[in-house]
C-alpha cells in the first residue's frame, strides 16, 4: 500500500501523483471558518426549528447532542482519511484511493447532485428572507428573483480566489456566531417563558402514539444541521500543513457549531410562549413569531441582516465544496468535458469552468419553482439524503480497505480505536438514513410518502445507468485503489 511523504505540501501531493495549482491562502480558522458557515446553525436550526418542535415538542432539542455525537465519528473517520489524501474534492478522491475508480465516480456523482441541490434549496429558504428585508411582498416570483440574487453573490465572491473565499468565511462564521451568542442571550434574558424543565415535556406531541417516533421525525433538525465538515476537506490543496490542519479543522466544526447550533435551539424554545399552539399547528412560524415580539420591527431587520450572512456563507460554503469537487472529477478525466472542467486560472487561482457550473445548476433547480414547486420539492428532498449517502459511502469503502488491511498513515490517526469508530460511524449513519426516508404521512399517495427514497432511487439509479453505460472511469489513469494496492497503484 502507498505511504505518503511527511515533508512538505508539495512533496506529499507528488507523492500522491499531482502537482497543485491552488494557492494555499487559507489558514486553520479560515478552513474552519469554512465548514462552520456550510454546517451553518443558524440556516439549520432556523429552518426546520417549527417542524421538529412541531413533531416532538420541546424534548426535540436532545436530538442535537445524538446527531452530534454519532456526525464527531464521521468526522473523525474522515480526519484519518484527508490525513493521508490531502486532496481536492474530498469525498470523491478519497473513495478513489480507498476502494477503486467506480466506486469514486458513484461517490462523486451521487455527493455532486446533493451539493448542487443543497445550494439551491439554501439559496431558496434565503429568499423570503432577503424579500422581508427589502419590503418586498413573499411571493414565489420575489423568491426566486432573491435566490438567484444570492447564487449570483456566491459566485462573484468565489471567483475572488482562495484569499476572498477565506476572508468570506471568517466574517460570515464571526457574524454568525456573534449573532447567535446576541440573539439567543438577549431571548434568554427578556424573552424566556420557561425553565429548563421544559426541555423533558413533550406538551402532548406524539400523544397519538410512541414518543420515539415522534422523536425521531424531530431529529431531523439534528440530521439538517450536522454536516458541512466535509468541506474543509473539500479544499484540502488551499491549505498549509493540510494533513495536520483540517482534522483539528473537522473536528472544531462539530464541536463549536454544534454547541451554536444547541445555543440557538435551547433560547428559542425557552423563549416560545405557547408550545400547544405550535404543536397544534396554529403558530406554523414560531420563529418569525419570537423575534418580532424580542426586537420589534427594526431590531429584526438587524436579526434579519445576520440571518440572510449566514445564508450567503453557507451558499458560498457549498459552491467553493461543489466547484472543488468537479474540478477534481475532471482533472482525473472522470467526465464529459473533462477538459473544459478541470480549466484552471492562475490569476483568480480557482476553477472558473466548474463554479460556473456550481452556479448554473441550482439556478435552473431555483428556476424550476416557477414552473413546478411541487417538481422542486422532489428535487430537494434528495439533498440531505444525498449527502449522508455520500458520507456513508466514504466510511464504508474505509471499512472494506481496514478488513482488507489498510493502516492509515497520516499525521492523524486513531490507533486501535479506528475499526471500531469506524463501525460505529456506518452504522449511526445507516441508521440516520433510514430516519430520513421513514414513511410518516400514511393518509398521503404512496410517492409523496416515500418520495426521499424515491429520489435517492433515482439518483443512484441514473448514476449507476451511466457507470454502466457510458463507463466514464475509462479515460482516467490517475492512481486509484492504492491504500490496500488494488487497481493502478
């Protein structure tokens, strides 16, 4: 099996079979600033916070720490891996080097489309808010008009280059996590209707039958909010001492962004005045409902400037994540037009082909709602699904190559520990997706019921249509298979 060089960031690169062009602007906190801003815990907890206190009452917030707990073991497998890949593109190379060149293009195919999807459904949640503060009327038209507004921001800033990326990342994790400190003090402080005893109450919610379940469609709030870590691995070539750097990185996004995220979540629901109401379905935006009564009408326009930053940070996190991605399938002659994807402008030091194309896609998803909003809401569905997918197929490939006798070489290692996190990481993650796509509308068609799983049937099922067919990993010599010496080690 191929050892890494330990010298420098070059010397390891050549080592691993590529030169790189990237700059390497980017430092620890601007590596960490990145994944916080894609995990985002504002953007997360703001858009599923009435759904999950809907479905579980205010118990739901536990779910934060068993998300957390079972996303530190992804992260940690990921940590060993990016150790010894310090490459571009994440997911994608590393399923490469772990299992072979079909396994890596279906890990990039099905990570790709869920990175594309999620930019566009973040772009479009950012829209009503971006309308509100503007003064303009909610409506799908304005909606659309503000996400493409924000696609269009992402990308001009990530055309800056490494440097403009990072700085974009440090100001939006500061904003961010200044706001949710201000926000949630100051709703704890002025706002709060309820002791922490509510925290164990479930005001009825799953009254009609087991709390579990109604426990576990609230988690969902926990499963939104837990990734994006990934993505400081995704920009491994933009960072110095990259093998040490981004799992100390991974790790700081869980861990910080999850105590934000749990921050958030605890001073909004304390600070609820009517969790029947919520439950009942008679305040559907208890959100919207707290602020207005917190801040008043200018104050939430402040609120509403740190929420739409966070927006743009974790849309920016996501297409410098996709752009990197397919820049790194295409260097390897893994797709059609691998050569106009894998165009690389020394000036700028990014890819400018494949963030144009991180910016095209969900524009057209985003522009889709105007024809179907139904269509769009298929589509989306795959997002969080897709990413999971994606991540469990990375820690199942490093299973199979420990079983198959790979030891990870990295400065970063789990020493014995690393079977058994390993195996714990796969199964909470195989138990995650199994959540997402659990049926709970049996009054609803049977495809609107299953329609998760439906769309990841779809998505797995064109890529493997394409894998067959078009057999794409044909045209790339770049090494695959060497952590257990398979394939063109």
């Amino acid at each position: 099996m191929t050892r890494v060089a330990t010298g420098s960031d070059d010397e390891q690169l050549a080592a691993l079979g590529y030169t790189s062009e990237f700059r390497r602007d980017m430092s620890l906190w601007a590596n960490f600033s990145l994944g916080f801003t894609y995990l985002s815990p504002v953007v997360g907890i703001y858009t599923l916070f009435a759904v999950s206190l809907a479905a579980g009452g205010p118990p739901m917030i536990w779910s934060l720490l068993v998300v957390g707990l079972g996303q530190l073991l992804v992260a940690l497998v990921f940590g060993e891996i990016v150790s010894q890949y310090p490459l571009a593109g994440g997911l994608y190379p590393w399923a490469r080097r772990l299992w072979g060149r079909k396994w890596a293009w279906l890990t990039g195919w099905v990570y790709a489309i869920a990175l594309l999807v999620t930019i566009a459904s973040v772009t479009y949640g950012a829209g009503p808010y971006l309308a509100a503060l503007l003064g303009l009327e909610a409506s799908t038209s304005s909606t659309i008009v503000c996400a493409l507004v924000m696609i269009g921001l992402a990308t001009l800033i990530n055309v800056g280059g490494t440097r403009a990326l990072a700085l974009a990342a440090i100001i939006g994790f500061s904003t961010e996590i200044i706001g949710a400190l201000a926000v949630g003090g100051w709703l704890l402080l002025t706002e709060r209707h309820h002791g922490l005893g509510v925290l164990f109450d479930s005001f009825g919610a799953g009254s009609e039958g087991s709390y579990l379940a109604a426990f576990l469609a609230a988690s969902l709030i926990g499963i939104f909010q837990y990734y994006g870590f990934e993505a400081c691995g995704d920009v491994a070539e933009e960072v110095p001492d990259a093998s040490r750097r981004i799992p100390k990185a991974m790790r700081m996004t869980i861990y910080v962004g999850g105590a934000a995220a749990t921050f958030v979540c605890l001073a909004l629901v304390l600070s609820v005045p009517d969790f029947g109401a919520v439950i009942s379905g008679a305040d559907t935006d208890p959100v919207s409902t707290v602020l207005g009564t917190a801040f008043g009408e200018w104050g939430s326009r402040v609120v509403l400037g740190i929420v739409l930053i966070s927006f743009l940070s974790c849309a920016l996190s996501l297409q410098a994540a996709a752009s990197r991605l397919v820049y790194s399938y295409a260097r390897d002659g893994m797709l059609p037009g691998s050569r106009l994807l894998a165009r690389f402008s020394r000036a700028r030091g990014v890819p400018p082909s494949a963030l144009v194309l991180a910016a095209v896609v969900p524009a057209l998803v985003v522009l889709g709602s105007g024809i179907s909003e139904d269509a769009t809401t298929k589509i989306i569905s795959f997002a969080v699904l897709g990413i999971y997918l994606g991540f469990q197929m990375v820690v199942l490939a490093a299973l199979r190559a420990r079983l198959k006798g790979w030891r990870p070489s990295g400065p970063f290692t789990l020493g014995r520990w690393g079977l058994p996190v390993t195996v714990a990481a796969l199964v909470y993650g195989v138990a995650a997706m199994v959540n997402m796509v659990w049926p709970r509308t049996p009054d609803a068609p049977w495809y609107d019921n299953y329609l998760t799983l439906l769309s990841g049937v779809v998505v797995v099922g064109a890529g493997v249509l394409v894998l067959v067919l078009l057999r794409p990993y044909r045209n790339s010599g770049a090494v695959a298979g060497d952590a257990i010496g398979g394939e063109n080690a």
